[in-house]
C-alpha cells in the first residue's frame, strides 16, 4: 500500500490525468477502445510501470580507464 500512495512523480500524474480523462471520454462517446487505453494508463499508473518497467531504462555506470585496461587484456598471436 505504501508504493501506491508515495514517489509520485510526473509521468505517474500524467498518465493517471489520462486514465481519467479517457473514463469520461468513454461516458461522452461509448466507444470501448478509449475506455481500454485508460485502463492500459490506469494501470500504469496505479502500479508505477512504464514502457521499460521500474528503472529498466537507466544508464549502467562509467567505469575508469584504469577498470577497463586491466579487465580487457588481450592475447595477441601471430599468423604467418
């Protein structure tokens, strides 16, 4: 319960607005795939997901050059 009421962010705000708006959307005009699109948002917002999930998008971190040259040594061989 406690995700569900907390770390409200923008996109969480926006796609919930849109949830919203597409239920009323639906009462104006009856057409059932508005009314589907708000549940894919409602969902999304409800459960805090996005197209790539909780953090599915982040950036992996920088390593030092130092990292990369002693985890990458490479054998080389000659071919004659």
């Amino acid at each position: 319960m406690t995700t569900l009421f907390s770390n409200w962010h923008f996109m969480r705000i926006l796609r919930a607005a849109i949830a919203v708006w597409s239920v009323f959307e639906f009462n104006r005009t009856h057409d059932a795939l508005i009314l589907m699109l708000g549940g894919i948002f409602a969902m999304q917002a409800i459960f805090d997901i996005g197209c790539c999930g909780a953090a599915g998008c982040a950036v992996p971190q920088q390593r030092t050059m130092q990292e990369t040259q002693t985890s990458k040594e490479i054998d080389f061989e000659e071919v004659k």
